[in-house]
C-alpha cells in the first residue's frame, strides 16, 4: 500500500489535500485516493461533508469515497486535473492528532493544509 502517515496536532473545522504534481507512471499522471483517516479518537473524517474541485466520472470515482471507510471505492478527479484538491468539513474545531492518506495513485507532490481557526482566511501547511 502507498500510505502517507501525518503526525502534527492541530486544531482545525477544515482539512484540505492537494495534489500538485502527478507521478506520470500512474496511469497518464492519475491521482487517486483509496481513504483518508484523521485520527483522534477515531476516524474524525468518517462520514463529515467533503467537497473536491475534481472527479473524473459522475458515476465513478466520487469524492465521497474518500472518507466512506470502505477500501474498494475510490476518489479520482479527472485526468489532466491540475491542482485537486479535497476539503473536509470536521463541523466543528477539532484537535487533530494526525492523519493517514492510503493512495491508489500517488502525486509526486502535495499539500496539506489546515484553516487557520482564529483567521479563516489563512490556511496553514502541515
């Protein structure tokens, strides 16, 4: 499995993946996300709202898969897609612990990011 575990603690309502730069050896530079975990007491992300700028098809590969606990579903924007990106709404500030992304096809390059809870215009890099 490509996983990418993220361990810093922050107190977020907003958690933001994206993608930047696709590995061209995954499938003509696909990103694809099998799950996202946010940890602290359980997984925080499980069945909040999530928006994506991306997805390749309306019947496939839909943003929810990423955070629907179920590892045989999956989240792709379509390909070509630029900068996707993934928010998650945790509906309140939560202190975060960490969190792990398990990738069908890993970017070569991403970001994680937070909103800034006493300005939320600013977002922070993890």
């Amino acid at each position: 499995k490509n996983v990418t575990q993220i361990s810093n603690c922050f107190m977020a309502r907003y958690i933001s993946i994206r993608m930047t730069v696709p590995d061209r050896s995954n499938l003509d530079g696909a990103y694809g996300i099998y799950s996202v975990v946010v940890r602290f007491d359980g997984n925080l992300a499980h069945c909040k709202s999530i928006t994506a700028t991306h997805f390749i098809d309306s019947t496939m590969f839909l943003y929810p898969s990423a955070n629907d606990g179920d590892e045989s579903t999956i989240w792709m924007p379509y390909q070509g897609a630029t900068t996707p990106s993934l928010v998650w709404d945790m509906e309140q500030d939560q202190y975060i612990s960490g969190f792990e992304i398990t990738w069908r096809y890993p970017p070569i390059s991403f970001m994680v990011e937070y909103q800034d809870v006493d300005d939320l215009t600013n977002w922070v890099f993890v």
